[in-house]
C-alpha cells in the first residue's frame, strides 16, 4: 500500500522536471495537469502508508481503497476541464525568472 505513495511522489517529481524542461506555454500547461495526479495520491498515499506503519492496513480492503480515490477522481476531472468552467485557473501566464521560465498559473 506504500506504493501508491511512492507513485504519487515519482509523478510529481517527474512532471515537475518535465514543467521545466518542456518550452511552450500549452506544453507547460498540460503538465501541469498532468501533476495533479500526483497532487491528489500524495494525501491518499499518507494515510495508506501511515496504515501499514501501524500494522492495520489489515483492515483496508480493496473496496475501501476504491472508496477513497472518488474524490481525487473528481478532482481530476475538475483539473482536465477547467478550460471550460474556470474553476481552478481564473488567468494563466508565463512567470519569467533570471535563467528559467516557469508556469505560473495561479488558483482561484
């Protein structure tokens, strides 16, 4: 069950290099959605580690597993449509700092 955690971390960190790697704005904007995934495991993958450290992932079923990923399901779907509803980027520009470029998309 700690995997989920480590996923969790493994795509943030690989969006992440890919965010600064990457040239163009769009680009740079579709992986940032693309981190969200990451963003919504993170606090899943917490418990579910903090669970099995304690010696009671015993008693989370797969069932309940699926229960908990409903929510960042949601989320995800919030994050891939927001074109459309404005929800979680109200504007979206490019932040320029002395040698990098990075996306600077602020929340609502």
């Amino acid at each position: 069950m700690a995997g989920y955690y480590h996923r969790g971390q493994g795509f943030w960190c690989g969006g992440y290099t890919l965010e600064v790697l990457v040239e163009g704005f769009n680009a740079k904007l579709w992986v940032v959605k693309f981190e969200y995934v990451a963003f919504v495991m993170g606090p899943i993958g917490w418990l579910l580690l903090g669970l099995q450290m304690r010696g009671k992932s015993l008693y989370v079923g797969r069932k309940w597993v699926a229960l908990l990923f409903v929510i960042p399901c949601l989320t995800l779907l919030q994050v891939f449509t927001a074109e459309h509803h404005r929800f979680f980027w109200l504007q979206k520009n490019l932040w320029n700092s002395m040698v990098f470029t990075f996306s600077r998309v602020p929340t609502a």
